[in-house]
C-alpha cells in the first residue's frame, strides 16, 4: 500500500489541535513530521495521524465538567 501523505493543516483538522500545537509536538519530539523534499512543508503520514489518535484517550474531570483529550506519549 502507498503512503498516503496529509498536510499539517489537515493533520490538525482530523486531530482537533492547532497548527502551532503540531509544530510545538514536532519541536519538542512528541509528534515528529516528515518532511516534503521540493518545499520542506511539515508533512505527516495518514495512518501515522491514525495511531495517534487510537493513543488519545478522553479524560473526565468531573469537578470541571469538560472533557478534554489526553495525549499518551511513549518516547522511545
């Protein structure tokens, strides 16, 4: 199966972040991009972005009321 590649903007969309928030998880080394060779654009593979999500878990804090997204990061 060929790679699918998706953009950083799209990659947030799907991922419900910010752009900026993937560019820091690039930074810091949570969530590395790829690269495009031609522009040098963040890039990030489709089922990459999948596996990310699968590792997000939904927390309750219930003296809050709000749910957020939590990020399990497994640095390797």
């Amino acid at each position: 199966m060929e790679n699918k590649f998706i953009t950083i903007k799209k990659a947030a969309e799907i991922l419900g972040v910010s752009s900026l928030t993937l560019r820091n998880w690039d930074r810091s080394g949570k969530f590395k991009a790829l690269r495009h060779p031609i522009n040098n654009y963040r890039v990030y593979k489709f089922e990459d972005v999948e596996k990310l999500i699968a590792g997000m878990k939904t927390a309750d804090y219930s003296n809050t009321g709000k749910r957020v997204k939590k990020l399990d990061i497994k640095h390797e």
